[in-house]
C-alpha cells in the first residue's frame, strides 16, 4: 500500500476512468465503483479493485473521489439508507468533489454531513475540465475550493489527477464550481458556434477543410472550434464528448444565473440561446452522439454536407477572391459571438464575485477560451480599451453576414442573438465606443467594468 492509502473512485465513465486508471499508473491502491459492471471488469483488468457499492468501496478508505454524472448522484452515493457511504466512511476522511453540479451543491454535501454527526469528514468542491485524453494523464484543469487545510491535505490526490493544472479558487466551498460554471458558458458556446460557422461554410458552398485549416488560424478561432472541426470533417463516428455531457452543464449554468442573489435573473442571452440549440439535438436524439455533430440541427435537410464538401488535401488553403468574401462572411460570425460569450462569461464571474484577473488566467488557458478572448479580456479588466473595432463596427460586418444566410436560409443562431445584443449596446449610446463596450449590456446601476478608449 502507497503512504497515500486507499483512495475509493465512485463513477467510472469516460472521464473518470482515465482520472482513476491515472491514479493506478502513479502506484495508487484504487477501489473503484461504477453502476455499470462491464466498466468495473475493465478497472480490475487495468490493476484497479472494484466494489460493488459505495458503501463497500470507500471502508478504509482516507480519501474519495467522486466522479459520477450528477449532483443527485452524489447525494444518493453517500446517503442511500442501504448502500450509501456515510455509513462506513473513514473518520476524517476526505471527500472530493469532482463532478460538475450547482455551485451550491457542495456547501449541501457539509451541510447534510453536519446534520448526520460527520463534522469530521472533510469537502472539496473540485470540478475538473480537460477531456479524457488529460484525465489519463494527469493533466486535468481542477479548480479547487474549500478549507486550505483539507485541500494542503488532499494535495498528494489532486496534484496526480492536475499536475501543474491545480488551481487554489479562493471563496470557500462552491467557488471552485463558479469558476467552472463560467468556463462552461464559453465553453458551451463555442461548441455550438462551431457547428454553426462550419455548417455556413458548407451552406456558402466553401471546401469545409480549406475553411477549417484558414479559420483555426485567424481571429475568429476558439479552443472548440480548432478542437472539434476535426471530427466535422472526416467520417469519424467515435464519440469523443457526447452532446448529452454539455447540455447538462449549459443548463446548469442557466438555473444558477436566475438564483444568483447578487443579481436575481442574470441575463445569459447566449447561454441560454446555446442551451436551446442544444435541446434541438437532444430533441432529434443526438445525445449520445459526439457534440461536433451538431452541424445535423443546422443542416436537418443535408446533415452531411459538412464532411461532403470536406476535400481530401489539408495542405491546399488557397481560396479564390469569391470565396475569400464568403469565408470572412463567416469569421465575422465567430468573431462577434466570441466577442459577445466573453463578456458575457466575464460579467457573471464578477457578479457572483469571482477574482477576476484569476478566472482570465484559468479560462485562456482552457477549453473556453478564443482569440477573441485573450484579446479583450484583458483590455475590459485593465479599463483600457484599444480595440480599433466600434459596436457599430460588429453591427455592420454581423448584419452583412446574416443577410446572406437568410437568402440561403441558414439559421444564423448564436449569430442572430449577438447581433440583437450588439444593437442593445448601441442604443444605449455605446455604438461608437470600442467593441468591448458591449459589456455594458450586463450592467445594472454601476458598470461592472469601467472602461474607455485609449
């Protein structure tokens, strides 16, 4: 046995597994559990134990880890009268949180814990981000919050599953899931926009793979998008993230904005636009798919357009003048949503009093984060706008691109739902201001970032 001890794993889906067969690799006794036994075979075949219930697998155990689908799922993990795992937890053990819940998920976990005479037991609110390829490798993004005690305790655990990924979220419990929630506005976002921007591209008749190549490359690139085009682009049925993972998470973000008691109903234009698209593909039963499929809602009538129009030679670029116009058409669309989705992240992380400068440093190096991102957040947090683009500038270039969707009868979501935020800021009186201005949108009596051009 490792000096480290036991460390129970409860949830063995795509993410936690790797985080769990991560542990195994670094000479850490792991016993798993998972409601499916097919994947608690492949964990005994990986070196790993396996338990058949929480309450099983977390005896002797200082330290849990859990990464199942859903807050409930904690919840019944630990109080299930018949299998849950209070009943046979360690004294002063420690429980960290890794599955993505409402930022008052885990302040409930020490409540009901309190309730039940386990003061001793010990939370960390922990939510992960990074795909399955860094789970397996201990390169995970965690953004931990809690008592810094337990956490300088838990830290032997977390720094396997983060490396130099550890983020300490200052704030107490659920600060860590704040953080998280607002990544996963930009990262929800830029999936979609992905799928709309690709599926215009085909719309527009361009070779979607010299559109892919060029774009990635440009201003209106974003993590997702030079993540995801791949699988829009060739015949690859493998689900790497399922749109039914970020759907969840969207709609998590969405319920937490109404709750936000430091400004009850938040508005969340694009999330919430998001969070619908999204529920399309889960109407046409795409949540098992792989979320780069999403370019199937925007094309219902010829889904495989994007990959039909995907040529074979990925080292060819050039574009003639008429397709250089239409493929800018495009960038112009990412461009102003990844304008848009940044200030609107940005202006729920202050509301809900995160430490800002932080949050932009955890999300540009992220998943979340876009071109657009790393250029204006700094300028919105240092106050000092020079960005030679004005709100009417993005109106403009915006409006051009939707007139040419509606004549080809593309729906434009995310696109649209920008531009009616865009023209929002100018009647405000901020259309010649610098783009950035946009994020007045968000305000209430005092502007959440003070700003002027330089």
């Amino acid at each position: 046995m490792s000096e480290t001890g036991k460390i129970a794993f409860l949830g063995l889906g795509a993410m936690g597994f790797g985080m769990a067969t991560n542990l195994l690799s670094n000479k850490l006794q792991v016993t798993g559990f998972d409601v499916w036994p097919p994947t608690l075979e492949k964990f005994v075949a990986a070196g790993g134990s396996s338990s058949s219930t929480p309450r099983e697998a977390v005896k002797s155990a200082p330290y849990v880890v859990f990464m199942v689908a859903t807050a409930a799922q904690i919840l019944s993990a630990l109080f299930d009268p018949e299998t849950g795992a209070i009943e046979t937890l360690e004294q002063g053990a420690t429980l960290i949180l890794c599955s993505t819940g409402p930022p008052e998920h885990s302040p409930n976990v020490r409540k009901l814990l309190d309730e039940k005479n386990r003061t001793d037991v010990k939370v960390i609110d922990a939510p992960v981000s990074g795909g399955t390829i860094r789970a397996a490798n201990g390169t995970l993004t965690i953004l931990a919050s809690g008592n810094e005690e337990d956490i300088a305790g838990a830290r032997k655990v977390l720094d396997v599953m983060a490396g130099p990924n550890l983020y300490l979220i200052p704030g107490g419990l659920g600060a860590g899931t704040k953080v998280k929630m607002v990544h996963q506005v930009l990262a929800g976002i830029h999936i979609v926009m992905s799928s709309e921007a690709m599926g215009f591209a085909a719309k527009l008749g361009l070779d979607t793979r010299k559109a892919y190549e060029v774009l990635k490359k440009g201003e209106g690139m974003s993590w997702m998008f030079e993540n995801r085009g791949p699988h829009m682009i060739v015949p690859d049925e493998k689900v790497y993230s399922a749109l039914g993972i970020i759907v969840k998470d969207i709609g998590i973000v969405t319920a937490a904005s109404r709750r936000t008691t430091s400004n009850p109903g938040f508005p969340l234009f694009l999330s919430s636009a998001t969070e619908q698209v999204l529920a399309a593909g889960i109407s046409a039963g795409y949540d098992r798919l792989d979320d780069a499929q999403l370019t199937r809602v925007y094309l219902p009538s010829t889904p495989s357009l994007v990959l039909d129009l995907a040529s074979q030679d990925a080292s060819c670029t050039d574009f003639t003048p008429e397709e250089t116009s239409k493929l800018k058409l495009v960038e112009s669309t990412m461009k102003a949503v990844h304008l848009v989705s940044a200030m609107e992240a940005m202006s729920l992380g202050k509301t809900v009093g995160l430490e800002t400068n932080q949050l932009f440093e955890i999300i540009k190096g992220a998943a979340g984060s876009s071109w657009m991102f790393a250029d204006r957040t700094p300028q919105l947090l240092s106050g000092k706008w020079t960005s030679k683009e004005t709100v009417n500038d993005t109106i403009d270039s915006l409006t051009t691109a939707i007139t040419e969707a509606n004549a080809l009868k593309y729906p434009l979501h995310l696109a649209a739902i920008t531009l009616q935020i865009l023209q929002l800021a100018s009647l405000k009186g901020y259309g010649d201001e610098p783009d950035l201005a946009v994020s007045r949108v968000w305000d209430r009596e005092t502007s959440l970032y003070p700003g002027k051009r330089v």
